[in-house]
C-alpha cells in the first residue's frame, strides 16, 4: 500500500488535517453521495478530534469526523465514495487498496481499543443504518 492510498488517521491540528478537511469541504457532495449537508460536514470538520480519511492516489474517496469522549469515540459523519467513482476497471474486490466504509469502522473500533475506550457511537442516515450495524 503506498503512503497515498488506503485509510488514514489524522488529529485535529496535525500537518495536513486542515489541506484534507478542504478538499473533503469542495467534495462534499461527491464523497458523501448528496446525503450530507455540506453545511452539516464543515461543522463537524471544525470540531472533530479525529479525521480519518480513505485516500486513493492521493485522492479522498471517504472520510469520517470522529469525536472523544471520556468513555467512547463518537462518528459523527462516515462517508465513502461508490467503488465506481476509483476507476471503471477497478473493484474492491481486485484492488486490496479500495477500502469501504467497514474498513473505516474497523479502523474507528482498533482506535477506540487503543485509547482505552469502552464502545464506538455513530450516527447514521436511515438508509445506511442496517449496513453500519452489522
């Protein structure tokens, strides 16, 4: 996996959160599939601990804000570009680099067991609700 794809960690105020935050604020809608407000997404960017971001060649593909608690890490937006927008010929499938949005979650929960923390809340659209449940 090259240092430009797959799933990345970034903390609020470390070298470029603020370069990715921007670029996920002009994507909004493509990365989040017209769900999300881009209004709502700015917001939780602004306050976020937590970015983490689904890179492919160098692109933003998805990404989730994730807030601290004393007791859990809260997501509260996760999204992620359809496996369609990587390229015509590529599926998740064939390239181990293409990570979905369970990907994300379990890099969420492997975080949240490091820092100690008891569970992983999120909030979630009603349509997506039963794939992030399971």
């Amino acid at each position: 996996m090259s240092a430009y794809s797959g799933i990345h960690l970034f903390k609020n105020g470390e070298r470029n959160f603020n370069d990715l935050a921007r670029a996920i604020r002009r994507h909004t809608d493509s990365i989040c599939r017209m769900s999300v407000s881009s209004s709502y997404v700015s917001h939780s960017l602004d306050g976020c601990d937590y970015l983490l971001v689904n890179l492919h060649n160098r692109d933003v593909k998805g990404f989730s804000t994730i807030f601290e608690h004393d007791d859990y890490l809260y997501i509260d937006v996760i999204c992620n570009s359809p496996g369609d927008t990587y390229h015509n010929m590529v599926t998740r499938t064939s390239n181990p680099n293409i990570k979905s949005g369970k990907h994300m979650i379990n890099t969420v929960i492997e975080l949240a067991k490091s820092k100690g923390k008891r569970s992983v809340r999120l909030s979630a659209l009603s349509d997506v609700i039963s794939y992030y449940h399971y």
